[in-house]
C-alpha cells in the first residue's frame, strides 16, 4: 500500500469517526434536554404534585363517595328528565348504520364515538333546531355531524372544526366536503376570539379538547377566553364527563391524569349564567333501566357528555 493510500485510508477512518462522535454529542445533548423536561420537583402522590400516585389512587377510590350530590351545582333534573323523554319518543329514527356503510362517514362500532354519544349528539341537534356548529377536536364525532347535515339535515348546518392534527378526520371525509366544511388545523388557543362570538342561539361549541388544564392549555384557554364570550341561547357541549364527575379508576392506572371536569365542575357551582340541559352520564347513571327500555343502542352506557346552554348575560364582555 502506497503512502498516499494509507494517508487516504487513515483519513476516512478519522472522518467517520468524527462523525460518530457528533452523532453521540447530539444524542447525549437530546437526552440530557429529555431529562430536563420530564424532572420533577415532587413525584406523582406528593401534595404539591399535580399526579397521583397508584397509592393515592386506591386509597380515594376505595373511600368512594364522588356524588350526586353536587353541592352548589343546580342539575335541572326535572327539565333534563323531559328532554330525555323527547329522545326517547324519537329514538325509532335514529339515522346512523351500525356498521360501516357506502356513502356515509360513520357508524355506531367505530372505535372511538359510540352509540350513546352519537344518539344524544343527533338528538340534542335536533331538539336545538342547530345552524351552526364549532367543534374543538375533530374525528368520528366530525364524520356524525357531517353525515347528519348530508341525510337528516337538509344541509343546514354550518361546521367548522379546529384542531392541530387533522389525521382522525380526513381519512373519513368525502373528496367534496372540503368545499361545505370549514377546516381550521390550528390549535385553539391561536383561533380568533370573534369565531367563538359570532355563534347564535341555538348554535353549538362543541368542545373536545386535550382534558387537561395547565399552563397555555387548550382547557384553560376554553374555560377562561372563550366560555364567556358565548351568546345567549348558545349550548356548549363537553366531552368525556363522567356521571360522577370523577374519571374511571382504570384511566388513572393507564396514565391519564385528566383534570378537565374538576375545572367544569368549579365552573357550574353557583353559575347562574350556565343551565345544564343534558347530563348524559349522570341520567345513566340515574336510571340505566330507562334507556334498557326505552334506547336500547344505549343500554351500555358510554355516554360521556355534557351540555350546557348560557341563560344569562351576567359578566359577559
């Protein structure tokens, strides 16, 4: 091998292992920003920690307890208890397939918006005589509303959804609804207040947000920005609220430390400017035997909404 070959040869091989180094520089440098972010001052279980621990978890579900009651929160059981009824006498209509079907976007076994949200969701549509509709989130519950503006609605409804990833809901769109359908891929907190101020009695914020309150969070940018610029008559629904106002013991053993409904539930005491219209878990959960007789398709309970409706202008800028 001649001397400029091995110089060459040696070259390489310092080349490659410079490279190697950045390579491992740049790893350790991601690592330690890694280890930056997820260090905590306190760990899940301390009092100053926001995270249960599986010990704190056990011991509070073990006590029980959760309600009803509701103290300081008006449930407007007998209003609720007529609009149910309404449902019920229309429920022989419901319009979703049950399975997947050509020329809609939904059905009932889809994996992630069963039958009783979708049911209350036509229904309470319905009953609202709704013109338009903002969704915070979007996915399957997307495709009910776009299905129901298609065969049951005449194509009255106004949608426009927010969200940052878009990815659930356009595999379930058809090539045309970008053309009816406004589409906003943004988070929330960067949407216009006017959006949110424009809605109208008997319009809908449809809010299915991340569950968490935090710092620059989505549900604090909701519950402090935009709730209160809502107009009379409008009704605000909420997703994944638990009857009991208390997530499933399961969730917490999954990781999923949500706090959205304590914040929703601090939100509806002595609130005289919000009225619950529709409290699907808590009716479940009241009288499961109803909708065994009466809603079959919701018999197995699953329903995690709410939805209230501004009555009052109260404090409203």
């Amino acid at each position: 091998m001649s001397l400029f070959e091995n110089l060459l040869r040696r070259f390489r091989f310092v080349r490659r292992l410079e490279r190697k180094i950045n390579h491992l520089e740049h790893t350790v440098s991601r690592l330690q920003t890694e280890a930056e972010d997820t260090k905590m001052a306190y760990p899940p279980g301390h009092f100053y920690s926001p995270l249960p621990s599986r010990a704190e978890v056990a011991e509070v579900f073990s006590r029980g307890g959760f309600g009803p009651p509701f103290p300081g929160i008006n449930l407007n059981e007998s209003q609720q208890l007529r609009l149910l009824e309404e449902f019920a006498a229309t429920y022989a209509q419901m319009p979703f397939p049950e399975t997947a079907r050509p020329g809609w976007r939904f059905h009932l076994s889809n994996p992630s918006y069963g039958a009783f949200d979708a049911i209350m969701l036509w229904s309470m549509l319905r009953h609202a005589q709704t013109r338009r509709v903002i969704e915070v989130g979007s996915g399957y519950s997307s495709a009910a509303m776009l299905d129901l503006n298609e065969h049951v609605f005449g194509r009255r409804l106004s949608l426009t959804f927010i969200d940052p990833d878009m990815g659930r809901l356009r595999p379930l769109l058809k090539p045309d609804d970008l053309q009816s359908v406004t589409l906003i891929e943004k988070r929330v907190q960067d949407v216009p207040l006017s959006t949110f101020a424009s809605l109208a009695e008997g319009d809908v914020l449809f809010i299915d947000s991340s569950h968490v309150s935090k710092l620059g969070s989505d549900v604090n940018h909701l519950f402090f920005q935009v709730l209160p610029l809502v107009r009379l008559g409008v009704y605000v629904h909420i997703h994944d609220v638990a009857g009991n106002f208390e997530y499933p013991r399961s969730w917490f053993e999954e990781g999923r430390a949500w706090n959205e409904q304590y914040l929703l539930r601090a939100f509806l005491m002595h609130n005289t400017d919000f009225e619950i219209v529709l409290f699907s878990g808590w009716l479940f959960n009241r009288d499961p035997g109803f909708f065994q007789r009466h809603m079959p398709l919701c018999a197995s309970g699953g329903g995690g909404q709410i939805w209230i409706r501004r009555v009052q202008d109260g404090l409203r800028p």
